[in-house]
C-alpha cells in the first residue's frame, strides 16, 4: 500500500473559474506535491472535461477518477512522478 492512501486527498475548489484558470492552478498546486500524492479538483467550467485530462495526460499526471457533479465536475488527479508542471 502506497503511504498517500492513508490520507485523504485535499479538495482543491476551482467552481466559478473559466478557461484557462482551472488548469493554471491546479499547475501550480500539484508541482507544489510530492509524486503519488492526489487532488481533488472541483469545477464548473464546462471545458473542463476537455481541459484537465489533456492536462494531466501533458504534464505526466494521472487521471484516477472523473465524476459529474451537480453544476460541474470533480477529477481525482495523482501527481506524477516526473511530471513536467
């Protein structure tokens, strides 16, 4: 067992940000982790289901979990190890 699944992921609220400020600063708040350490990220911008996986697929996150949510979307992101943010 990896020593980040004892802990809950933070909740990083990006709800009433548009393009590009959902990506901006979720860079910036994920190369602030360690590699294996998870995010939630928490939308409303509609082109963020287009935005934080190319992200993530870009910067060498991992996607573990997408969700829609009431008003807006929730990804779980896991900081990659070699990530390029």
């Amino acid at each position: 067992m990896r020593p980040f699944a004892l802990t809950r992921p933070a909740i990083y609220d990006l709800k009433g940000l548009n393009c590009p400020l959902p990506v901006l600063k979720a860079r910036k708040r994920l190369a602030a982790m360690r590699p294996g350490n998870r995010l939630w990220l928490e939308t409303t911008d509609p082109l963020a289901v287009i935005d934080i996986p190319a992200f993530c697929a870009d910067a060498g996150h991992q996607l573990v979990e997408t969700a829609a949510v009431d008003g807006g979307h929730r990804f779980l992101v896991e900081r990659g190890a070699a990530a390029s943010t």
